[in-house]
C-alpha cells in the first residue's frame, strides 16, 4: 500500500466537510457576541445535553478529567476514602481519585468485555470505599445492573466514566445516567468531540448539580462569594457553539459507527488469531478493539503501519502498573487487564468509514497477523 492510501485510525474530515457552513456560522455568532466565558452558548449546550440524557441537570466543564474531579469533590470524596475503579483505562480515570486525596482500588476487569468485573469489584469494597468508578470502556456499556446492586447493597454510590461512550445504552438507559454523576469528554477524537478541550457532569440531584456548577467556578455560587476551593473549569462558549452543531448528529454518527463494526464483525467472523469484541446493541465503538493473543502485538502493529494502516494500542500498561502508581500500587495484580495490555489493538473506526478501507485493513490485519 502506497503513503497515498494510508488508512488513519481517524479520520474527522468527512464530519467538518459535512458541517463545515454551520461550525463556521456557529463560530462567527459566538464571535460576534463578545460573551465568550459562560455565556448562552454553554447555557443552551447543557439544556440540549440533559435533555438527549434524559438528565435533570448538565454542567459543562473544562475536561473529562475535570468533570471526574468535581463529580468526586461534589459527593465529599476525599482523604482516607476508597474507590473502586477498572485498572484497563486511561489515566485519568485513576488520576481523578488520587487528585481528591482518595485511594484508587484496582478491580480486573472481564475478558471479553473489557470492562469491570462485579464479582471482583465486590471482593475490592472494604469498610473505606464510599464509590465505584466504572468506566464504558470503548464505547461498551458496563454490567450496570450487577454494579448499581452491589452500590446499593453496599451503601455505595457510583460516578460514571462515559468520556468513550455518549450516546451509549445499557437497557435503553444512557451510560451517564445510572450512578450519582456522569462524567463526560469531548477530547476531539471522542463520539461526541469539541475543537479543543472539554467536559461534562449529568446528575439529576438538585444539589449535586448546584455544587458542581461551584466547583467549577473556584467554588462560588455568587460571583465574589467563594464558599470552597474550586477550579477554573468552565466549557468554553466557542466548544459549547461548536457541539450544539454536533449533538443533533451524534445519533446517525454512533449508527454509523456500529455500521463499521459489524463490517469488521463480518469480515474477521471465524479468523481464530483474531478475538472480536463480543456484540452488544448499546455500544457506540469509539474504538473497535480487537484480541491478538499468541502474536507479537507491538511488531504486528508495527507491521501495519508499514502497510499504510495506523492503528493504536489502548493501553500497553493497566493504571497499577504505570510509574505514577508505583509507590502506591505495586502489590496489585490484575492479570486480565495485564493480560489484555499486551493483545490489544484497536482499529480504524469513524462513523463515514467506507468499505474499502475497512477491507484494506483487515487484509492487512489478517496477512500480518498470520505471521504471528
Ligand atoms: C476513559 C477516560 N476517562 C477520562 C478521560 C479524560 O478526558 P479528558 O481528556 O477530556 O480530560 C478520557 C479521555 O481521554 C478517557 O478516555
């Protein structure tokens, strides 16, 4: 395969091209109106968000990571606490926690979906832990039925991790709206991305949701009237205008996702050095991540790319394996996602993927994986 038909692991040209008037419409009204810090952009954005969550409330911040810490500092997680969370996600998730003062507990996940495990999540709950922190992994909906019974048995409350997976469905119910909190991202390679950074907390608790919108402003209700530390953490008007474009689409674009999936599906279906990611109707794939076990991952992924096909590793090392962690965590063993950091790779996806490119790269995939 020549550079001319390299194949990216995303590619978000046909979403700007499809928009490209309205962002520019979007951008030069917010422009224009001079209200650029938490101005009616971010007012209507979050009204649309609660609304497509079926949430009381939506509260724009500055990141996903943001949202993680003020949903934690919101229900007075802090030093001498515990919280459960997946050992198979991006840092952050891990991060959020200790940035509060409290301890991450790691939990392996399952093998196949990647996801918490509930039986070892209730193995990790001690007289410490006030929450759990599951995270949709890729766009999967977690087992939210076995973890909200175990909160609920446990007295425990659970803040939701959906920065890979708006618009994502367990039961009909949206990821983001099962726990305490919602945490979401618009990074711009997520479902739903901004032009820059950004972030969100759904809750539908009055109260919750009041503390949230104070944390993010160095903790006022009442401008000079600073009741708690805070942050600086606000979504920009300029994402806020930019996703208000975005959102009405995000349902045909998660379609299209599963699309592609199922393309993929069809495509490796009986191809045994490949282990697919088992179906599931709510998943919205921000990534198709598949298994290669008993093949030299990194080499197969440097193989590809040769080949002209990006792929990526999400992620080589689980969170109680990272140097951050070291001091703190080393007599942790998860051997699943440990297992899984060493056989995963994920594949091109976005929702316009077009069939040629999904076969050029499983021929690839294939021919190359066969080397072992
Ligand atoms: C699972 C998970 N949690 C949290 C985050 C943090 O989101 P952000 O990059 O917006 O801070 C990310 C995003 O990259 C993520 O993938």
């Amino acid at each position: 395969m020549d550079t001319q038909t390299r194949i990216p692991v995303l590619d978000l040209n046909p979403q700007l091209d499809a928009l490209w008037p309205e962002l520019n419409q979007a951008i030069q009204r917010t422009l224009r109106s001079t209200h650029y810090i938490l101005g009616p952009e971010v007012r209507a954005f979050e009204q649309e968000a609660a609304r497509y969550l079926g949430m009381k409330h939506a509260v724009g911040c500055n990141s996903g990571t943001d949202a993680l810490v003020i949903a934690l500092r919101a229900l007075g997680i802090g030093p001498g606490d515990e919280v459960v969370t997946t050992p198979f996600t991006f840092f952050a998730t891990a991060e959020a926690i200790s940035q509060v003062g409290a301890t991450p507990v790691f939990a392996d996940v399952e093998e196949a979906t990647m996801n918490l495990d509930p039986a070892r999540v209730e193995r990790a709950v001690t007289l410490r832990t006030r929450a759990i922190l599951p995270v949709h992994l890729f766009g999967r909906p977690c087992a939210m039925d076995d973890l909200l019974d175990i909160a609920r048995r446990r007295g425990l409350m659970v803040v939701e991790d959906c920065a890979q997976s708006f618009g994502a469905r367990h039961r009909d119910r949206p990821t983001g709206s099962m726990g305490q909190i919602g945490c979401f991202s618009f990074f711009p390679s997520k479902n739903l991305g901004a032009c820059g950074d950004g972030g969100l907390l759904a809750t539908s608790d009055d109260q919750l949701a009041s503390l949230c919108r104070a944390l993010r402003v160095h903790g006022s209700r009442k401008k000079y009237h600073n009741e708690m530390m805070g942050y600086n953490s606000r979504l920009d008007e300029l994402q806020a205008a930019i996703l208000r474009v975005k959102l009405p689409r995000l349902e045909a674009w998660n379609a299209g996702r599963r699309r592609v999936a199922e393309g993929y599906r069809r495509l490796l279906e009986g191809h045994g050095r490949i282990v697919l990611p088992p179906p599931d109707p709510g998943h919205v794939y921000h990534q198709f991540t598949v298994r290669v076990p008993g093949c030299d991952r990194d080499q197969l992924q440097a193989r590809l790319a040769q080949e002209g096909v990006e792929t990526m590793v999400y992620y080589p090392v689980p969170c109680h394996r990272l140097l951050a962690y070291a001091h703190s965590h080393a007599h942790v063993a998860c051997p699943v996602a440990e297992r899984l950091c060493a056989e995963v790779i994920s594949l091109p996806i976005w929702p316009e993927m077009e069939h040629e490119a999904q076969a050029a790269v499983v021929r690839a995939l294939l021919a190359q994986a066969g080397r072992g």
